[in-house]
C-alpha cells in the first residue's frame, strides 16, 4: 500500500484527511512541521500532504526544504491549505509542489491527482533503475513557440537510457532535443524525447527524458 505523510497543525484536518483516504493509503501525520522532514525520512512516504500556514516553521520552508534535499526531493508534495490559490499556487510550485488543493478539500479531485501523479511516479519507477546522480548538460532543441534554444543544465537523476533534469525553455511531450556533456567541453551524446513534464505552470519546468539515438559515450552504460 502506497504511504502519505500529513502534515498539518489541525489535527481536525489531519483526522479528516486520515477518513477519507486510509482506505487506499497508509496514513503518517504530524502536527509538528519542524517534525515533517524526520518523519519524511523515517516513514518514505510516496507523496505529502502539507499545510500553509503553522506555527514556528511554515509550510512554505517546509515544502523548500523537502524539494531541496537529495532524500526527499523526489516526493511529490501537495499542498493542503485554507489560503487563496491565486494568491500562492505559482509561489509553492516554484518551491516544488506537485498541486494545490485549497479547503474545504475536494477529494474526489485530491484523490484523482494523487492516483495520476504516483501512477506516473511508479511505472517511471518500474521502467528502468534510476540513479541520484548531479550531471551538467546542454540542451538544444527548439520550443514550444518554435523558436531555437540551447539551455545548460544539472540531472536531478540519470538512467541508462534518459534522466530527469529541469529547463528554462518551455517544451512539448514528445519533442526531443540534442544533448551534450558538458564536464570537459560539450560532447554529443544523442538525441531524447520529452516522455513526462513536472509542475507545468512553474516558470522553469522538469523534464524527463528518453533517448531515442546515444551516438555517444552516455554516463551509464
């Protein structure tokens, strides 16, 4: 069974939270935001549940400092929150977050998003083992307005075959680019295909890719 880990000063919330989903997930939860990233490591939930606004440590940082770390930066986060979307959606998917859900929740929508995004997570997961691995590209290809663009960037995690890795251009599924190592000069190494994209209304996107042709010496064999 898939876990989520809570985290919300209101333990009403946590206890309703808890209701309406522990019949397909196992429930963590904490009131405690100086606790979530313990309890993030201890449990390895498949996805967070995360309030706003809390005493001492505010989810805002919270969610940053999740995001940010090698240990739970892959997590999907969703925030939970009382506050207007307009006024912090764009702000919490800068920081990370995979949605935002304002209350009083709609589960059925909660619940559709949490099934799409660990669905993704998992068959990614199944596809091809994936390392934790910082490699510094450049990207040429041309984007969704149709205009050229060359990018450097750093993988968040590689496989044998692709890596995931964030971009400023804003790019389509299933287009590909060129893709060069950067350690000593640009060296090509192929040609991949966008086949996912992470938090689509943040300004600087996620990527994962595929290779389609690896004329080159790739990181893994």
């Amino acid at each position: 069974m898939l876990r989520l880990l809570i985290v919300d000063d209101n333990e009403a919330m946590r206890n309703l939270l808890r209701e309406r989903l522990a019949d397909h997930y196992e429930i963590f939860d904490t009131g405690d935001p100086e606790r979530a990233l313990a309890e993030a490591l201890e449990h390895k939930p498949d996805a967070i549940l995360l309030d706003l606004m809390m005493p001492n440590f505010s989810g805002f940082e919270v969610c940053q400092t999740l995001a940010s770390l090698s240990f739970t930066q892959q997590i999907p986060i969703f925030i939970v929150s009382g506050e207007d979307p307009i006024k912090y959606k764009s702000f919490c998917q800068n920081l990370g977050a995979s949605g935002y859900f304002q209350k009083p929740v709609d589960f059925k929508y909660l619940k559709a998003r949490l099934v799409a995004v660990l669905s993704a997570k998992i068959a990614e997961r199944r596809a091809e083992v994936r390392i934790r691995l910082r490699v510094a590209l450049s990207l040429k290809g041309i984007d969704q307005q149709g205009t050229p663009f060359e990018d450097l960037t750093v993988t968040e995690n590689i496989s044998a075959n692709g890596f995931l890795c964030g971009c400023k251009a804003t790019m389509k599924k299933d287009s590909t680019v060129e893709v060069f190592l950067c350690s000593e000069g640009e060296k090509y190494v192929g040609t991949a295909r966008i086949v996912r994209i992470d938090s689509p209304e943040t300004p600087y996107l996620r990527y994962g890719l595929c290779f389609v042709r690896k004329t080159g010496d790739w990181v893994l064999k």
